[in-house]
C-alpha cells in the first residue's frame, strides 16, 4: 500500500527545499535542488553537504573536537562516527579531516600548493615579506572560496608580479595594483588603507588575507 508520505515531493533532509532525484532531470528554472549525497537522515542536497563539511567544532555526542558533518537527536551538530558513519574525510595529503577537493588532497592543501607556485620568488620558495600573506590564506576557513579567488584572472599576475618584485611592496606600489582589491567591500577597503598608512605593507598583508576570508560568510542574523 502507498502511504501519502511516498508519494510527497523528496526534500532535502537538512533546509527542506524540493530535491531532484535524477540529476538529468534539472532544467532551468526548475526550483528543485540537485542531490549531493544519501545521508541515513535523507537527501542531502549541494549547499547543506558543503555547510556540514564546513563545520568544525566540539562533537556533541562524543566531546571530541573534529569535523561535524552530521546532526544529532537535538539537531546539535555531530562527528561522523556519532551520526553512524557518514563516510571517510581524512585528506590523504595533511591528515586533516575535511572535505576532499581532488582525489588526493582537501580544499586548504590544493590552495596551498596553488598560492606557492603563484607566490614562487623564482627559487622554488615564497618571498619571505610574503610568507605572513601566504600563511593567513592558507589558514582561511574556506579554503574553497580562496581558490575561487586565486581563479579570477586578475588575481594571479598581481600576486607575480609582488612574488618577483616587479612592484614595490610599498604604498605606491600597491596603490598601482587597483584590481588588487575588486570584490572588497568598501568599508574593508577602507580600513585597509587606513592600516596601510601607519604600518609596512607586508604588515598589512595578512589583513587584507583576513578580509577575503570574511567575504562569502553568510551574514550575521540581523538584530532587532
Ligand atoms: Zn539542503
Ligand atoms: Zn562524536
Ligand atoms: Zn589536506
């Protein structure tokens, strides 16, 4: 017998939104979500399996600090072996837990590799006044969105064109490099200038490493 529950629209398990079970049936406009993964709670759609693999913190089930993909009994967020095994997020190049990027390495380990050879100083190492910026993106908390940033085609003939001193890493030098800071909001670039003037550039790199890392996180909830 069909139970009215079977023949409901699949929702993904986490944000409720319609989800399409076949993949090759999304078309445009089409409101329903791709599935990225089969979780015991249900479908995961795209956007919540990348939320939950971002997630790290203090495991409420078993008071471990690790990745927390999974959901417990109150909806407080849990370790995968808590949830009852979610899969395997062991990065076979740092250890880490975290969601793979390629086959063989997390999102942070594949920025990292990226940010050197673009930062390479022409002898297989970053420039040592660069090595405080290459830190601080390195250590952004989602490393997906430098890697999106380090893609933009503007992005890595600056960052050359620091690594081999053919700019200056002065003021001037970096007031030549106007790009540089497209996609900042207004205010950040702001506060970045006015950091600049009191303080050596490098300095004032690992900030600007900083602002980039803020800007795809949602928003605070806004308070009434
Ligand atoms: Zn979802
Ligand atoms: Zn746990
Ligand atoms: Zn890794």
């Amino acid at each position: 017998m069909t139970s009215p529950h079977d023949l409901a629209e699949p929702v993904c398990a986490r944000c409720r939104r319609p989800v399409c079970t076949d993949t090759a049936k999304i078309r445009r406009n089409d409101p329903r979500v791709r599935v990225r993964m089969r979780w015991p709670e249900g479908p995961v759609c795209v956007r919540c399996y990348t939320r939950a693999l971002d997630t790290y913190g203090i495991c409420a089930g078993c008071g471990v600090e690790r990745l927390l993909p999974g959901l417990g009994s109150c909806g407080t967020p849990v370790c995968t072996d808590c949830a009852g095994g979610l899969g395997q997020f062991r990065c076979p190049t740092c250890g880490r837990e975290a969601a793979l990027y390629t086959r063989m390495a997390c999102a942070q380990c594949v920025l990292a590799a990226r940010l050197a050879v673009v930062l390479d100083a022409g002898d297989g190492t970053v420039r040592p006044e660069l090595v405080p910026f290459y830190k601080a993106v390195c250590a952004m908390p989602r490393p997906r969105r430098g890697l999106v940033w380090l893609a933009k085609p503007h992005v890595p003939p600056i960052l050359r064109a620091l690594a081999l001193d053919e700019v200056p890493l002065t003021h001037d030098g970096l007031d030549t490099l106007r790009p540089w800071r497209s996609g900042l909001p207004a205010r950040t670039t702001r506060q970045l200038r006015r950091a600049a003037r009191s303080r050596p550039v490098p300095a004032v790199l690992p900030a600007l490493a900083a602002a980039l890392a803020r800007l795809h996180r949602p928003a605070a909830p806004a308070v009434a």
